[in-house]
C-alpha cells in the first residue's frame, strides 16, 4: 500500500514553522545580549558614581581595575591560550594606559555632573574617532561625517549651554566637563587601539590585560592621590567590577554574532539607561537642554555610521556582489 504524500504535509510545514522562529531566535540574541551589556554598563557607572562619592574617583578607579582583572584573570588562564606575543603585549599596554586616563577622568566627571548628562556628553567619541582615524589610519573622512560633527558639537553646546542659561555652571561642573571631554578624546583613541587589538586577541585576553595594565598603571600615582579606601565604598565598586566584566563579554559575544553597522544604535539607549539610573540612585532629573543636545549628537553619530545605501544595477535590478 502506497503512502499518500500529502499525509507528511503537516509536519513538514510544523517542522518549516519551528525552524523559522529558530532562526528568528538566533537573530535577535545578538541584539539582547548587546542591549544587556550596555544595561549592565550603564548600571556600572551608577555604581561607580557611588563609589567615587564616597572614597574619591581616584581610588575607586583603581579598585574596580584590580578587582575587575582578578575577576576575569582565571578565565584566561583556564583557555591556556599562552603570555601574548610581544607585538600583541605592547596593543594591550598601549589600551591599558590609555584606558587608565580615561577611566579615571570619566569617572571624575561623574562626581561632578549628572549621570544621563555625562553619557550624553560621551557619545561624541565616536565623531573624534572619525578625525583620529584620519590621522592615524589614513581614513578618508567623507561629507556626511562632518555633517554629523557639527551635529554632535551642536549637541554638545546645547548641553553646555543649558548648564549656563540655569545658572549651575560653577568651578566644579567646568571642571567636570573638560575631564568628560579629555575621557571623550581618550575613548575616541581607543577605538583606533581596539580595532587593531581585536584582530590579534580574544576577548578574554583583552578584558585581563585591560583591567589589569590599567590598574597597575593607576597605582603609579597613589604616593600622590591615593586615599585608604572607604569601606562603605567597597560594595559599589565591587558590584561596578563585576558589572564591567559581564557587560563587556556581552557585548563582546554580541558584536562577534552580528554587524557592528547593526548593533551601534542600540549603544545610544546608555542614555535611557543613565536617566533611569540617575534618578533612582540620585534623585537627578533630566533637563530639556540634555533631551535636545543628546538628540543631535545621537543623529550625528547615526549618519556617521549608517552604511553608504549602494545602488542597483538599472538593468538587471542587482546590487553589485548580489
């Protein structure tokens, strides 16, 4: 007796069904995990805040490198990937210090302004990046990423400029905005370091060298800054330790998992993030300067990154390599 084809329709189609929303599953985890990391970071720097409040930024960015590297550290010695290669040592020496200044100046910044503010601030390392990777790389800047500088510097002016049309620009916020810029500058660096580090070493082996070099580095200075740790710090900082390690493996495992071009908007709802944490740590409320001055920056940094649209072949419909 013949089997009716037909019969096996149903399963075939439950079968194409399931497959489908795997994939789709498949899809979508990328930007979960990515918008978990930057939850997790931003959730950091409200730690960090605390923590540098109560001990000082200083001591409490040391902290958080030493601790962050004993974290992470195990993880690389059990891949037993090996010491790195020379070349390779001096890309994670290089971010380490780098990291180290900017870390620090960051998070100075935020003892002296609002969370969401100095997020929003921050997002214009990308468009620095820009000019940097013209100097350092040779990269052609094109038309539409000086549009979108001027766009982030506007932002940045609106932001500013409503410190001074409240009154509330004193000594100290200035001082905490040219840190923010000097970490933005530093941040924009970093991408040049990264983009070169991330194509000789893991992940892991990155987040060790990182915690670890620029806590090392940081320690230099404490004949000069440091301050015995307040204990009432210690809980912050080490939540804040922790929080860096998993948001960068995160992020790490999202961006290995999907186009960076894809994934970049998401980074932009740190500022979603730093409000809400910003007022549930601090009481600080958001101000319309800042709603405006993040918009523009955020646009400017979306068309700075946004893929060139290619056009399709007139005659037969194509996009080239398609």
């Amino acid at each position: 007796m013949s089997r009716d084809p037909l019969s096996n329709a149903p399963s075939i189609a439950a079968s194409a069904a399931a497959s489908t929303r795997a994939s789709a599953r498949a899809r979508l985890l990328p930007f979960a995990a990515a918008a978990a990391g930057v939850g997790l970071l931003s959730l950091m720097d409200a730690f960090m805040k605390e923590g540098a409040l109560i001990t000082g930024a200083y001591t409490a960015t040391v902290l958080r490198s030493l601790m962050g590297a004993a974290m992470i550290a195990p993880f690389w010695l059990w891949l037993k990937r090996g010491w790195p290669t020379r070349a390779v040592f001096k890309l994670h020496l290089e971010r380490g210090i780098i990291s180290a200044f900017m870390a620090l100046s960051f998070f100075f910044a935020l003892t002296r302004l609002p969370l969401a503010e100095a997020i929003a601030i921050s997002f214009i390392a990308p468009l620095i990046a820009l000019y940097l990777a013209r100097i350092l790389l040779g990269e052609i800047i094109q038309p539409k990423a000086i549009v979108a500088s001027v766009l982030g510097f506007l932002g940045t002016l609106v932001i500013v400029g409503g410190r001074i049309g409240t009154g509330e620009m004193d000594a100290d916020t200035a001082m905490g905005l040219a840190a923010l810029l000097f970490s933005a500058v530093l941040y924009a660096y970093n991408f040049i370091v990264i983009r070169r580090q991330s194509q000789l070493a893991g992940p892991v082996e990155i987040a060790t060298f990182h915690s670890g070099i620029g806590g090392i580095v940081l320690l230099l200075f404490a004949p000069f800054l440091g301050t015995v740790p307040d204990q009432a710090a210690l809980m912050p900082v080490a939540a804040a330790a922790a929080l860096t390690v998993t948001g960068a493996m995160a992020i790490a495992w999202a961006y290995a998992r999907a186009e960076a071009q894809a994934l970049v908007p998401i980074e932009y709802s740190g500022f979603l993030w730093a409000s809400l944490f910003g007022w549930a740590f601090f009481r600080e409320a958001v101000t319309v300067p800042t709603l405006i001055g993040t918009a523009l920056i955020i646009t400017g940094c979306w068309m700075a990154t946004r893929k060139p649209r290619v056009q399709a072949d007139p005659e037969t419909g194509r996009q080239p390599g398609k």
